[in-house]
C-alpha cells in the first residue's frame, strides 16, 4: 500500500494492529504506534487508540498499554476491557478488577464481552467467590443475559478451584447447550484432581458431542476411562481414536502429493515475495 502511493487510514491501522495482537508482532505494533503518533490526524481517533491498548495488553505489555489509556482523552468500555483483559491474561485479578471499578464510576455500563473478561480474570486468579458475585451482578444489576462463554468462564472458575459439582452443575444448567470445550476443561480438572465420578459423567458427554475423527478428544476421553476402569467404554474409544487415526494419516499423504506437485512452480516466485516484504517493512520502519 505504500509503495503505491497509498497512506492508510484509521481503519486498515486498526486493522493491522489487531492482527500484530492476534499474532503476538511487538516489534510491528510499536512501529505502527510511532506512526500513529507522528500524525495529528489520528490524535483523536479512539478506535485507533484502543487497538493500540489492546494490542499491549494481548502481547503482555500491561504498562505500555496502561500508558497509551492514561494518554488518551477519551476512554469507553472497549479501552476498559482491553485493560481488564490483559491483567486477567497475566493472572492479576486484583488489579482487573479495580479497573472494572473505575469503568463503573466512570460511568460507563459494560456489555457481554467486558464480562467474559471479568470472569476470566476472576477464573484465573482462583477468585471463586468474586467470580460468582461478579456473574450474579452481570445479570441482576446491569441486565446482561449470560451467553455461552459467560458460563464457559464460571466452569474454567469452579474446575481451576477444584470445585468440580459445581462445574458439573454448571454445565448442566447452561441453556444453550455445553459447548465441547466445557466437557473437556471439566474431565482435565477431574484427571488432576482424581474425581472418576463426574470424570466418567463429563467423558460420556463428550464421547456423544465430539466431532467424529477428533483424536485430542478421543484420547482425553480414553485416560478417563482407563482411570475410572470403564474397560469396555475405552475399547470403544480405542475403535474410535484407529479409524480416526487412519482417516489422518490418509489425509496427510493427499496433502503431501499436493505440496509436492505444486511445490516447483513456487521455487521461482519466493525470491520476488521476499523481496516485496523486505522493502515493505524497510518503508515501514523509515515511516514509523
């Protein structure tokens, strides 16, 4: 784009910063953030800003993101979150859930995602009784309907905890139906903690919900029963995990032919792409 002349707006910068967040760039995040920052344009763009906080926060640079929110003149429920979120990530609920404090008194009500946040944060930091205060307040006191990672948050919370007939119970009155996920964080929580009763219960569950072929499931599921001794159950998976196991080696010999017949014609192409990207990234940092 900008070697054809192209300067990019708010938009595609917000753009790229989320995929430098999603893929854990640093080093391109801060150099678009030194462009932003030679540019008054973009000085009151608060979506721009908030790319920027949450781009810290999901790379583990809580400070920078800190310092790029208190530059900002104006603050909403997306800068909060990108906040919340992060010190959740680095297992600082205390702190998570001051600045879900200051979103509040600031005025501002959160929504659907600035909760996922909260209660990840209080799952990660062990904070059970915070955690369920916090769920309770999301519906009763700001009128949020929990969806499915609400409730996939309050399982992480119980088994993280060891409180492993709550997750059950939890997972049981999930309206929406239990995700795949919430079985399988259910059965590694009681694989660590040595619960063959509501191991076994969550094993049956997932072996009726999984996708067909899923071998990380099949063998999560075969520890279980090999745990709980529920032999005739795990031969069944074993059946399962070979056919799935053969479906997977077949489908990596038709990839393979494929990469090997396509692979010359690319030979030829891979020096001029690189070369593209080198000079893209040289313009980058001349900018930045």
């Amino acid at each position: 784009m900008l070697l054809a002349g192209f300067q990019p707006n708010h938009v595609t910068l917000a753009s790229i910063l989320a995929l430098c967040a999603k893929v854990g760039n640093l080093q391109r995040g801060k150099e678009l953030h030194c462009y932003i920052l030679r540019r008054q344009s973009f000085k009151d763009c608060l979506v721009l800003w908030n790319s920027l906080v949450d781009m810290y926060a999901k790379s583990g640079r809580i400070v920078a993101a800190e310092w790029v929110c208190a530059s900002m003149s104006k603050r909403d429920k997306v800068t909060y979150t990108s906040l919340i979120g992060g010190y959740g990530m680095m297992g600082d609920g205390e702190v998570a859930l001051e600045r879900f404090g200051d979103m509040i008194t600031s005025g501002i009500k959160p929504d659907h995602v600035t909760m996922v946040a909260v209660l990840s944060a209080c799952s990660h930091s062990s904070f059970v009784c915070k955690g369920q205060r916090m769920f309770e307040i999301m519906r009763n006191a700001f009128g949020i309907r929990p969806r499915l990672e609400h409730y996939s948050c309050m399982v992480d919370l119980y088994c993280r905890a060891g409180d492993l007939a709550k997750a059950r119970c939890m997972i049981s009155e999930t309206p929406y139906g239990p995700s795949r996920a919430m079985f399988a964080t259910l059965i590694i929580a009681c694989l660590v903690n040595g619960n063959k009763e509501i191991g076994e219960w969550a094993a049956d569950k997932l072996l009726v919900e999984m996708k067909p072929g899923n071998l990380g499931h099949c063998l999560l599921i075969a520890d279980m029963y090999t745990v709980a001794g529920s032999w005739s159950k795990l031969a069944h998976v074993k059946a399962l995990m070979s056919s799935a196991q053969k479906a997977y080696e077949f489908a990596l010999m038709e990839t393979d032919c494929v990469l090997d017949e396509s692979s010359k014609p690319m030979v030829d192409s891979s020096s001029i792409i690189s070369q593209e990207q080198s000079s893209d990234e040289e313009r980058l940092v001349e900018i930045g």
